[in-house]
C-alpha cells in the first residue's frame, strides 16, 4: 500500500511539473494577432487573402466574418516567426476585385486587432478591348462548298 501513495505522489509530480512546463512554452508562442477585412460598407470580404512578405504560404480569412488570427507564422527557410510584443508586423492584405494593402503593426502585450478595409478596384469598361482571334483564316469560307471564297 505504502508503493501505490509513493507511485501516486511521483505521478501527480510529474503532471504537475509538466503543466508548468506547458504553460512555459505556451508563453514563449507568442501573442495572437487578429486581422479583420471589410469593404467600405463594414461587411466582411469573406475572399480576403492575408500574407507575409516574406512567406510563400497565403493564409484565407474566415468566410463569415473576414478575420484571421495567428501568434507565429513558418517562413520558406524553416524558420518560425514568433508574434512578440515590440516587433513590427508587416502584412500584405488583398481579395479579388479590391486594392492591395500592406499593413505595418506593432505587436503589443495583449488585444492586438487590426482592422483592415479594403476599397473596391474601379475598372472601366470602355478601355477594355476585345481581342480578335485568328484561326489561320483571312478570307470566310464558302458555306456551300467549304472552300475559300474570294
């Protein structure tokens, strides 16, 4: 009997030790950062895309409410970029048929919230050509015979 109390106190040392060392790391993950997109109206651009410039991955807010939230970030070379407070952010915000943003950020401590609004792309139609696409035929053929005409 006296082996299981001796068994049991080891354990919850153990698990004890190993909450410490848990909340330890956690600590050292950095600190959350949230991004939300809007359009000029505060709705949500649930095709918002979030990147870092120097990231090859792109990172897709939510659909609902055009946020995105992460405290690191994994970079090309393997290195791992933590969210730390006193570090400058510089994020790269787009969606189709809107303007590009790059945002800059300090990370602070705590309740780090960027609100980003994109404003729409104008295009002008007018401007816009057609092309006109060649199919290794100048002259229309002859509906009856199929043959050039001339």
């Amino acid at each position: 009997m006296k082996y299981h109390s001796i068994l049991a106190a080891i354990l919850v040392g153990t698990l004890v030790s190993g909450a410490a060392e848990a909340k330890k790391k956690g600590d050292s993950e950095g600190v959350p950062v949230k991004v939300v997109v809007t359009d000029e109206t505060d709705g949500a651009i649930s095709t918002a895309i979030i990147r870092h410039p120097q990231e090859a991955d792109r990172h897709r807010v939510n659909a609902v409410d055009g946020s995105w939230e992460a405290s690191v970030l994994y970079l090309p070379d393997g290195s791992e970029l933590v969210f730390t407070p006193g570090i400058q952010l510089q994020l790269e915000i787009s969606a189709p048929g809107y303007i590009t943003q790059v945002v800059q950020y300090n990370v602070r401590k705590r309740n780090n919230r960027i609100s980003v609004q994109l404003a729409k792309l104008e295009l002008d139609n007018e401007d816009v050509e057609e092309p006109v696409l060649q199919f290794g035929r100048e002259h229309p053929r002859d509906a009856s015979t199929g043959a050039p005409a001339n």
